[in-house]
C-alpha cells in the first residue's frame, strides 16, 4: 500500500475510534481504565527511578582492614 492509502487508513480509523468513544459508553469506560492503568505503571517507573538514583548517590561504605 502506498502511504497515502495508510495515512486514509488511519484517518478512517481514528474516526471509527471518535464515534465508538462517543456513542458507547463501554469503550469510554476501557479507554480511561488503559489510562489509568498507564498512568499508574508511570508513577511506579518514576518511584522505582528515585529509589535507586538514591542509592547510588549515597556515600559507598569502604570495607574498613584490620590493622595489624
């Protein structure tokens, strides 16, 4: 397929998405639990990223030698 014929494509696509989303209420409803699912993988990403940027700008503990 030639890219304009994608791009049409997609546009038809998009639209069907549009009405689904408007007309019924179900669709409405998966849309946003993706979303919210999304935006608590992202939160736990970003917390998990913190946590370990964290440990890694502590201080390292030198292993102390007994002296002799």
């Amino acid at each position: 397929m030639s890219r304009l014929s994608w791009f049409l494509a997609g546009i038809g696509l998009g639209a069907f998405a549009v009405v689904q989303l408007r007309d019924n209420p179900r669709a409405q409803q998966a849309v946003d639990e993706i979303y919210e699912a999304a935006k608590d993988f992202g939160a736990a990403v970003a917390d998990g990223y913190r946590e370990r940027e964290e440990e890694l700008n502590k201080p390292a503990k030198r292993p102390t030698t007994p002296k002799k």
